[in-house]
C-alpha cells in the first residue's frame, strides 16, 4: 500500500485508486519519488469525506463543493470504446470541475497519443469550437505541443461537457501543473523546457478561450498557498510540502 500521509481516509482514496486502468497502485507507480498519483491522492484525498473544507480552487469561482472524487470517469455519449479517467473530479451546485493533474510529466519526452475514439464523432455541435479546431489542426499537422498533452486536455474536455451537460451543470477543466526546479535526484529540471511548457499552455489556453467547458491553468504552488492561508488546511498544505518538496 503507498504510504498516505497522516489524517487520510485511506480506504476511500485506495477505493477510487484500484478502479482506475492505470494501475498506479498495483504497477507500484505510486511510490516513486516523481510520482504525480501520489502527490494528487494525498492533496485531494483528504477532502473524500470533507468535501465542505475544499474551497474554491484560485480562477475557478464554482461555489460550495458539494463531492470530491479521484480517478472520475467520464463518459463520451456513446457506450463503446474508451473513456477519459481525470485525475480528480470536483462537483458545486452549478458547476463540474475536471482536474488534469501534472508534476513531472511536462518535463519529460511526450507519449503519443490520438484522437482515433473522437475524431468522427460531431456530436458537441457549437459548443466546443475552440476545443475542436485545435484538435483538426493538430490531426493534420498544422499545431502540435512539445510539453503539453493537449490530445488528453482536448478528449477531457468532451467528457467533462458530457456530463455537465446531463447534470445540468456548467463545466471547467483545470491543468494543475508543477515547475519543480530540480528532479528528485537533485538534478535542476531543465529551465528552457520549463519556460516551452508556459508557453505551450499560455498557448492552449489562448486556443480554447470562450468556449463552453472552461480552461483554467493552475501551478500546485498557488493551490497550497490558497490551502496555507485556511486555518483548516494549513496544516495539510504544510504535510504536502514537507513530503513532496517544493512544487514551483
């Protein structure tokens, strides 16, 4: 079992772990010292049963949170296939927030990934224009990123409008990213790579401006500075920093 920081409904959070397809549990993933699961499990894991303690996160005016998930499937409107798993599910009275949840990753070669399971599919007419011109446009060649996985933020999106859509709910889908100065063996992180990957979500952002599943990027420094600043959560955000260092 991974080694969950004090105060956490650990069964909760290794319920919502095992479901998932990625096997961060079983692959052993989760006790590396890079790990983006674990540091995402035990931020967000403590608010399973605290939902009312998770304040709005920064840019992401939502409201009261009402449930906290990990490891949230969300489906396309169709049954086959295969369907986006975000990090971290949030839901308000009026709004579904989807976390995409990065540490290290950006830092490291890209996995290619496709759009095969969407491409063919008009079903979310006008709604996401931004979303999908993007998506067309790195099909044929003519966008790409060298940090960003924009084929994942792109099929999250649809998922995310998915649902809000059935609950009745608007929908925003947040990057929350790290820019760790240094890799856990010490060695500093490449700076230029850091600043291609602000560029690269300024980027994004810019592309899929107004659309109807909202785009927000957030540093996890700025997350535990707003949790530092509650005397409920001060206490966590400081177990947070003190096990996965400082986050940038």
């Amino acid at each position: 079992m991974p080694d969950f920081l004090t105060d956490l409904p650990v069964d909760g959070i290794m319920e919502c772990l095992k479901r998932s397809p990625g096997h961060e549990v079983r692959s052993g993933k989760m006790d590396g010292p890079e790990s983006s699961a674990a540091l995402t499990a035990n931020a967000f894991g403590w608010f399973l049963n605290r939902a009312d303690a998770l304040p709005p996160l920064p840019g992401v005016p939502a409201g009261q949170v009402a449930s906290v998930t990990l490891e949230a499937e969300m489906r396309y409107p169709w049954a086959e296939g295969r369907h986006p798993w975000l990090d971290v599910a949030i839901e308000t009275h009026t709004t579904l927030i989807g976390i995409e949840a990065r540490r290290y990753e950006p830092f490291r070669p890209l996995k290619a990934h496709g759009f095969a399971e969407i491409i063919d599919r008009p079903v979310w007419g006008e709604k996401l224009p931004g979303f999908t011109k993007l998506r067309d446009e790195m099909v044929a060649g003519e966008a790409g990123f060298q940090t960003l996985d924009a084929v994942q933020l792109i099929k999250s999106a649809y998922a995310i409008l998915t649902r809000a859509e059935k609950r009745a709910l608007g929908g925003v889908l947040v990057y929350l990213y790290a820019e760790p100065a240094t890799w856990a063996s010490g060695k500093p992180v490449d700076p230029k790579r850091l600043a291609l990957h602000r560029r690269d979500v300024a980027q994004f952002a810019k592309r899929v401006a107004g659309d109807t599943v909202s785009f927000v990027a957030l540093r996890w420094e700025d997350v535990l500075d707003q949790w530092a600043g509650s005397p409920r959560l001060a206490s966590h955000a400081a177990a947070l920093r003190q096990r996965f260092g400082a986050l940038g």
